[in-house]
C-alpha cells in the first residue's frame, strides 16, 4: 500500500479532533506534507519546551527557525523520513502514539541511531 494511504487509512482508526481533509488542509497552510513513493508525512514546527496540551493548540504558532518538528501523521520509511527533516534542520520531533494524549519527544539523532540498527 502507498504510504499517503497507509496513512489515511491509519488516521481514520484514532479519535482525532479533526477530519483527514482538515488535517490536510490545516498542515498546508502551518506546517508541511510531504508525500514520496517512500514516506508521508504532515507535520508542523513547534516548541520543545511546550507542555502537550500546548502541543493540542491549533491556533498556537511556533517561532520562526523552530528545530523541532511535531509529526502529526507519518507512514512509510522512517528512514527517509528521518534523512528529510535531518536536512532542514529539525533537530527534535515530537509525536503522539494513535492519537493518545501523551507527546513523546525524541532527538532526531537518537532516531536515527535507532534506525540503523
């Protein structure tokens, strides 16, 4: 299955506060897709130090040059993934596991240490 449908038919499966379409719509004008044969992803800049509720906020815009990046949605090769946001610069992502509450926050060096093997 191609990663951006892997990725809808995965999103569908949580409870999440918005539809695909406005999630989509949403990350296109704050944040990022990226869509390739190897991964998809939406994500949005935001600030490590902020508390997860914070991280929730729609409305809540980070600062300009923000390193870390919360993945909203990802599907497909972590990898490639990884190498893209190394490239810009993203030092840190945040994430939260099947829409839960809880925002994990990992170096995207260990990450990518963690990939390799």
């Amino acid at each position: 299955m191609k990663p951006y449908l892997r990725a809808f038919a995965e999103y569908g499966k949580a409870e999440r506060g918005m539809s695909w379409t406005e999630a989509l719509d949403w990350h296109f004008q704050v944040g990022a897709v990226v869509s390739t044969p190897e991964f998809f992803a939406m994500l949005r800049p935001v600030e490590l130090r902020w508390s997860d509720e914070a991280h929730h906020s729609v409305l809540l815009p980070a600062e300009a040059g923000s390193s870390t990046w919360h993945v909203w949605a990802l599907a497909g090769d972590l990898g490639a993934a990884l190498a893209m946001a190394a490239g810009y610069g993203v030092e840190w992502v945040t994430f939260q596991r099947h829409g839960g509450e809880r925002v994990h926050r990992v170096a995207v060096a260990a990450l990518v240490r963690k990939c390799a093997g």
